[in-house]
C-alpha cells in the first residue's frame, strides 16, 4: 500500500529534475522547394521523410530497403502538419510526422530506433593549411565555415555536437600539437567543462602524396592500399571512459570531408544506442533494483529517468524496502540495450566493490 501511495503523489508532483540531453526535432525536417505546386509538395515531402527516417534509426542504409522505398512514396500518410517558410536560402518546406507511425513503420520493416536521449559530443579540431605545415585549432573565429558544416550535418542526424570556445582555458590546456596527436589524456582533462558524453579530436588536411611507410608498416596488408589524393581528410577519433573508435573521411572541401566526419562517427553512436524491436514472443521485462531512494525528490527523479528512456515502454514500481527501490520494466528492445542507456546517466550507478569496481548482480545506486 506504501507504494501504492508514493505512486498517487508521484502523479502530483511536478518536477523539472535533470535528465540527460534530449534532442528535439527528430521528427521534423526542412526542404528547399521552388514553389508551393502540388508536384513540389510531393517531392518534398518524400524527401522530408527520408530525412526523418535517417535521424531517428541512426541508419542511412534503409533508404535502398525496398519496403522503404515504398512508405516513403506513400510518405504523405504519415505526416502530421506543413508549412511554408521563406528564408534567405529560399521557399522552405517544413514538415512534421507522426511520432507513432514513424517507428512502427521502422518497427514493422526492422530497422532500429534511437531514442532523444542521446549523447553529445565535444570535438577538438586542428586543421593545417594547404600546401604549408601550418596547423591552428578550429573555432569560430579561424574557421567558421567548417564549424557550420559539422553543427549542419549533425542536425541532419539528429545528434548534439559542441566545439570548444577556445576561451584563455581551454588555449592554456590544449595545444594544437595535442589534437594534432590525438594526446587523449589532455584533451579528457580539458573536456571535463563541458560535460559531454564523448571527446572527439581530428586533424583535418589536405592529401597530396602518399603518406610514408616504413617496413613494419609495409608489411601490413591495410597499409598497402592507396589512399585517396587530392582531398581533404579528417582523421578523427572519439572516445568514452577509456573506450575509443576511430576512422578516416574525405572530401572535396574542408566542408565536405568534416561534413562525412560527422556522418561516420554518428553511425559508431547509432550502433551503440539504437535500439532494435525483439520480437513479440520474447521477454520484454525486467526489474531493476535502485538504492539511495529516501525521499520524494528521487522517487521522482528516477521515474522521470526511466520513463523518458525510448527502449522503455512502461514503467511499474512494485516493492519498496527502506531506500531500495524495484522497479519493473517493459523493454522495447533488449537488456543490453536499457544497459546501454544507463551508462550515459552519471547519477545511476552499479555498487562497487572494494576494489572499486561496478558490482553486476549488486542494486544500482542513485546519486542526485
């Protein structure tokens, strides 16, 4: 009955309690059109659409899926509202889809969903000029234009980057020699006043020659293949608490090659948080047990946690014991994915051990 109770007042009780960011927008997309005709608006909308579908699977393969290819001409079913905008870059069409028939139409043709809740990304950028060995950071004021590129291609998929301010702190932390070389460490130390989930250095060049090998080198097979020339590179890596991806993208353009950046590590993250449907004969629930619940506030702000999750369906508190919490759980997708989406919540945290180490089979622990 007491947690009967708790639940009615949980109801009454607003609360703005700090979550993780949220990315808006993700069901709305903006088409430069020519006109407002009825043979524009098609287009448009069908374009919009798969703009949409990208941002909120993470994937950009389902465009070529047949089964795709079929709802997107049918794409006017699924849209909720439009209007037209005029802009300096001309007519916009902008238009907004159902939450609800855009992930069962990925649901039904088994493309994953990547909830709002998604982590944001710090980017530490050198860049060294054509045909010079000179190299400067990137920032608004050196390079604004690359910057646009990156912030414009990750709202076109729907993530959340940041570059630094490059302020008197961040130039005495970091040199351009650490991002040239990737130094991790310092750039970590450096990131931790921004609060972002990942870091990301890059160095962005332009290739003209075969960079060298040595023997060793040589003698690895993926070290004989010839690069790309006359393009620019960003050779980037990201990285999470000790854990690191990295890739290599070009272009044409300074623009082009970070605007394919931001494209590649995006698909790293879409991988390691969207969320793909289990199948309706599976077990889709679980209980999570959380400790250090002694008062309203956290009752509310781990409801609100939970509840906002997109690999979460429902939510049921079902036993209370001192300041232990156990929750149900209604999965949209599996476990390793709610695990997934836990990790990127600093508050909610395993047990540990003596060692300090996380405890598995141990409650979580709230820390507000």
């Amino acid at each position: 009955m007491r947690s009967l109770l708790f639940i009615v007042l949980l109801l009454l009780v607003h609360s703005n309690g700090a979550s993780a960011a949220v990315v808006e927008g993700l069901y709305n997309a903006s088409v430069i059109v020519t006109d407002q005709s009825a043979n524009a608006q098609k287009k448009a909308v069908k374009q919009a659409l798969a703009e949409v579908l990208v941002k909120v699977s993470g994937n950009r393969a389902l465009l070529a899926d047949d089964e795709v290819k079929t709802y997107l001409n049918r794409a006017e079913n699924i849209l909720l509202s439009y209007a037209f905008e005029s802009t300096p870059d001309g007519l916009l069409y902008k238009a907004e889809f159902d939450t609800n028939k855009v992930e069962s139409l990925l649901r039904s043709t088994g493309f994953s969903i990547w909830g709002k809740h998604r982590p944001q990304t710090l980017i530490w950028l050198a860049m060294e000029e054509q045909g010079t060995n000179r190299r400067e950071l990137v920032s608004d004021s050196t390079h604004a234009e690359v910057i646009l590129a990156a912030k414009k291609a990750a709202a076109a998929r729907g993530v959340d980057i940041a570059f630094p301010i490059m302020d008197l702190t961040d130039i005495q932390q970091v040199s351009v020699y650490d991002v040239w070389s990737s130094y991790t460490q310092n750039l970590v130390l450096a990131s931790e006043r921004y609060a972002t989930e990942y870091v990301m250095s890059g160095r962005l060049y332009y290739r003209d020659e075969q960079p060298f090998s040595n023997q060793n080198e040589q003698q690895n097979e993926s070290q004989n293949t010839p690069q790309q020339l006359d393009v620019w590179v960003v050779e980037w890596m990201i990285t999470r608490k000790g854990v690191f991806d990295s890739g290599e993208s070009s272009g044409e353009t300074p623009e082009i090659a970070i605007k394919n950046a931001v494209d590649m590590f995006t698909d790293v993250l879409a991988d390691k948080y969207a969320i793909e449907a289990i199948s309706d004969n599976e077990n889709n629930k679980t209980k999570v047990v959380i400790g250090n619940i002694s008062s309203l506030t956290a009752y509310v702000e781990v409801l609100n946690f939970l509840t906002k999750l997109s690999v979460v369906v429902d939510v049921a508190l079902v036993e209370q014991q001192g300041s232990l919490a156990t929750f149900e759980l209604e999965l949209f997708g599996a476990e390793e994915n709610l695990e997934e989406a836990f990790r990127l919540e600093d508050r909610l945290q395993r047990s540990l051990d003596d060692y300090g180490q996380p405890v598995q089979d141990k409650p979580y622990v709230w820390r507000p």
